[in-house]
C-alpha cells in the first residue's frame, strides 16, 4: 500500500497517553467483569441494540479518566452519543470511546467483548487501546508500533511483546463477525480462489490481524466510529489497513453527523489496491 492513513502522537505526549488509555481501559474492564458476576440487566436503545449497566459504569470510568488527564480534547463515546451529549464537530484532535464493544457477545456469555479507546489526530488514528477483559489480553498501536501483552488479575500488565501483520497467503484466513453474518460479504470473499474463515466477536478482528493470524476482515454491515477507531489504530501501527470499497484509507471525524463509518475491508497486508475495490 503507497499509503495507509498514519497519523502519529506527539513524542513528549505518547508515553502518557498510552499508559493513560490502558489505565482506563483495564479499570473499564474490572468494572465489566464485576456486572457479569453479579448479572446484567440488559435494555434495548433506539437504534434496538442492547445495553447493560456494565456499557454505562465502564463508559463512566474512561470518561472521568479522559477528563482529568486531557480536560481539552473532545470525546465521542457510544452512551453519550445516544444521550445527545457529543459534540457535534471534532476535527482536529478527539478521542472515540466504545467501553464494552460486543454487548451481544457480554450477554451471551461468550468472551469475545472489548473496551475500546481510540485517538484521532487529523482524520486518522493516531493511538489504540484494546482490551479484553474476559480473555486477559491487551493490543495497544501508536507510531507506527503495535503490542499485545497479558494483564492479570489485578490489572498488572506483563509480557508486553511488539505485533506485526504478516505477508498476504496463498489461502488467507478471512475474519467474520459472530452475530453479523450477512450474504454480502459471504459473495465479497468468493473472490479468493482459496480462503478459511474464523467467527471472532467485537474489535478483537482487527488485533488478530496486527497479531499476523489472521489476513482479512471485509465488514459490509455499517458500523460507527467508535466501534472501530482503537482497533483500527493497532491494526494501522502493526502495518495492515483498513480501507473503504474503494480503497482509500478509512478517515475519521464529526461534522454533524451521526458517528457512522462506511463499508470498510481491513488487511493484514493487501495483496494490491485493486483487490479492495
């Protein structure tokens, strides 16, 4: 790819800043596992998708977290976006919150659910925090770098490890959403000769392909930015790509809008421009 939509986080901010998102999102985390041992109510939004008083206590923390440390950069979080309270325009710098991503995964009791903290300078991500709790395992990408490590308990972080995609396979592995299977991307994946598929929940589809075991992940169903943004920013720092069917680098910002993202395919590597179209 001749350019992958990088924007990068200023040296004297970067170590903060990342120690600061994989805070919040390990404090998000313990909050989410404590709703699931004492049991979720769930509620159904307007837009008909559920929500459980873990989403709302784990948003509550990362926020409270991100004020206090960058009081001057705008959030846009999923909780505040459906109470109306995010701001209508942010361009320059912003951050984009999901604290639970995979609800459906949490209420079904599958592990497969994430706290998601991105970073947008310019359009672009420039920083990721990925976490998840019920699997222990940590993803965080900035400039150009991407880590995965384990997180205990306790929420000590150990075995901190530097990811990269891998070089596109003959027969690549394609990532597919647990509960959003449709026909549009089963008929966008046909054209491999040759392609295994993996079921895997929540943004956890983007840190397996900055890991370098999986290859591809088309998402024909539109999402919103913030279910997007942390991982995307791990994928980008680990050399993969996530593109629009037109393939052109993913962008993001609020102008107005309603937080939506278009129809993107990400790539552990891209076997050429074309093949994104």
């Amino acid at each position: 790819m001749s350019t992958r939509g990088i924007a990068n986080i200023d040296g004297d901010q970067d170590s903060e800043m990342i120690r600061t998102l994989e805070t919040a999102a390990i404090a998000a985390g313990k909050a989410i596992l404590a709703v699931r041992a004492e049991g979720a109510e769930v509620v159904v939004k307007s837009d008909s998708s559920p929500v459980t008083q873990a989403d709302r206590r784990a948003e509550e923390l990362i926020l409270d977290v991100l004020a206090s440390k960058f009081p001057g950069i705008p959030v846009v979080a999923e909780e505040l976006a459906e109470a109306g309270k995010c701001p209508s325009c942010a361009q320059g710098e912003f951050f984009l919150v999901d604290a639970l991503d995979g609800t459906k995964d949490f209420i079904a009791g599958r592990a497969d659910f994430t706290v998601n903290i991105a970073f947008v300078r310019d359009q672009y991500p420039a920083a990721g925090v990925v976490y998840a709790p019920a699997h222990g395992r940590l993803w965080c990408g900035y400039n150009g770098t991407a880590y995965v490590a384990e997180v205990s308990a306790d929420g000590e972080i150990t075995g901190r490890r530097q990811i990269s995609t891998r070089p596109f396979p003959k027969v690549p592995v394609a990532l597919v959403s647990v509960s959003h299977r449709d026909l549009a991307t089963e008929d966008w994946l046909k054209r491999f000769s040759e392609y295994e598929t993996e079921n895997v929940g929540s943004s956890l589809k983007f840190c397996l392909l900055a890991e370098g075991r999986a290859d591809v992940y088309p998402r024909l169903v539109c999402l919103k930015q913030w279910d997007i943004g942390a991982g995307d920013a791990v994928l980008r720092a680990a050399g993969g790509a996530t593109l629009s069917l037109e393939g052109v680098p993913l962008s993001y910002g609020v102008e107005g809008s309603d937080f939506g993202c278009s129809k993107f395919v990400g790539w552990g590597q891209a076997p050429n421009a074309a093949a994104a179209g």
